[in-house]
C-alpha cells in the first residue's frame, strides 16, 4: 500500500480525520488522543491550513 500523500510503501497508516487520506507516520504532523477510543491525526498538508488546525486544537481541548 502506497501512502497518498508522498507516494511511499508503507505497511501502517493512520487516516487523516480533515482530508480523509491514508498516510504514513512521516508525513502526520500531529495526533492527539481526545478520549480513550477518539484519535484525531493531521496531515502536514491540512497543518498548513488554517482551518483545519483550528478544528484539531479545539477539538483537542475539549476533550
């Protein structure tokens, strides 16, 4: 499986929750644990958008 960000072979991925891509652990810029089963993951794409990392860093002080 291919990571569609950068294109690389990866054999884990994690989903970003903005942009809903399978990405690899270089290209995740950030995760947080909101509660014990919720886990939010950003892309380095969706970091440099501003209102998505909003959405990640409300989301997480909510919790």
């Amino acid at each position: 499986m291919n990571c569609e960000r950068c294109g690389k072979a990866m054999y884990r991925y994690n989903t970003c929750n903005y942009c809903k891509r399978r990405i690899d652990v270089n290209c995740m810029k950030s995760s947080r644990r909101v509660s014990k089963v919720i886990r939010l993951v950003i892309c380095k794409d969706d970091w440099s958008k501003m209102p998505s990392r909003r959405a990640f860093k409300s989301a997480a002080k909510e919790a």
